[in-house]
C-alpha cells in the first residue's frame, strides 16, 4: 500500500522514533555476514547463539561477549571498527534493495512530523546508511550509540532523542525490531510500534507490522492524540 492521500499525517505534539537496523534497513543477514567472516580471522566459529545474542546490542558489548572481556577499551573499539568497516563494505552495492519496504513513503507522508533516528549502532554506520541512501533530511534528530552512557535497554537513547526534538516521551511512538529496543522504549514511557523483521513475536509492542506498507499502520497513527 501507498500512503494515504488525504488526511492530517500526524497529530499536533506527537514524535516518530526509529531504530535503524531491522526498522529502516534490513541488515540482519548482513551482519551475521560480517560477524561471521570477521570471527573467523581469529579463529572463531560464529554459533546461532551467538548471532541471537547480537540483536540489539551495542557493539562493545557484542565485541566482550565474542572475545571475552579482558579486552582493553582501544582494542574493543578496534575490533569493532573493522567489523563494521567489513559490513559496510558488504551492503554498499545493495543499499536500496535493503531498505524495509514502503519506508521512503512513509516518511515522505510523515515528514512534517518530528521524526527521529535513536540507535545503537556505531557513528559510521548510522551516517553511512542516511547518506549513502539520502534519508537524512527526514530526521530532525538522529542520536546513536556513541552519543549515550548505557545503551539499549537502558532508554537514555530514546529520552535523549525526545529531548531534542522537544516533545514528552509520553508522545513519542517508537518503531523498533528487538527486545532490548522494546524494552527500551517502554521503559521510556513510549509506545512501541513491532517490525517483524527480527522477531515474529515483541512482547510490550502496542502495533506489529512486517514493513511501512501495511495500511492499518496509518490508520492507527491517525488515532493517535497528544497525551500530555
């Protein structure tokens, strides 16, 4: 489905916070790719457990649970840094066809709300996917995991973002893809819109869609008033 053609976007008050991986891009088997032949230059066999430990998370976190955490705080980030770079390096020829499906639509329709990007992935990437596929200008705020003391699932990262876009967490509607990102959000306060592309099931989500062209989306932000 295509956005509506008629009818207020959004309603007076309210923000639109995203996650980027698994919400705006669809970048799971990517970096399972990237994990997985990274981890294996050392040596290290990548298990399904340890990719289903990955979702969400930040990366010195993922870093000291793949090597352990005697690591210092420069090789963590080393590590992490060339994992990424590797990663980025993948999904550069095959930007756009990862982008979840109807998302440029979507916030076309919705871009005179206050839409922002909180994430816990690295600097580099958040940059690299906003400029390389021109999504930028959309956001008014983008905040990611080096901007915050305590990632997801602590919500510093989404009341930051609130913050700056100048609205109450109460106001705020959060799309999201992992627990640890759920769990964030609600502890923020916020509603909490599921994108199946992670998890066939998000406990503590209010809206579950496989992607921005289900039309009952639309609908149910059109409900949507002003909380405080």
């Amino acid at each position: 489905m295509t956005a509506p053609r008629n009818g207020a976007p959004l309603a007076d008050g309210l923000a639109l916070i995203f996650d980027m991986d698994g919400v705006l891009i669809d970048s799971n088997q990517a970096h399972r790719e990237a994990w997985t032949a990274y981890n294996r230059t050392f040596g290290l066999k990548t298990t399904e457990d340890m990719i289903e430990r990955m979702y969400g998370r930040r990366n010195d976190a993922i870093v000291r649970d793949f090597f352990g955490s005697g690591l210092s705080g420069q090789e963590v980030a080393r590590r992490g840094a060339e994992k990424e770079k590797l990663y980025r390096e993948m999904i550069g020829p095959r930007l756009e066809d990862m982008l979840i499906p109807g998302l440029r639509s979507f916030l076309r329709y919705y871009r005179s709300a206050p839409l922002a990007v909180a994430s816990n992935a690295e600097p580099e990437n958040v940059s690299f996917l906003l400029d390389r596929a021109d999504l930028r200008h959309f956001f008014r705020v983008v905040v990611d995991g080096s901007q915050v003391a305590r990632p997801k699932p602590d919500p510093e990262i989404y009341l930051r973002a609130a913050g700056l876009l100048g609205v109450a967490p109460l106001n705020a509607i959060v799309f999201e893809d992992s627990p640890s990102g759920v769990e964030a959000a609600r502890a923020a306060r916020m509603r909490v819109i599921g994108l199946r592309t992670t998890y066939a099931n998000l406990p503590g989500t209010t809206v579950s869609v496989d992607n921005f062209l289900n039309g009952e989306l639309y609908s149910w932000l059109a409900t949507l008033t002003r909380i405080v």
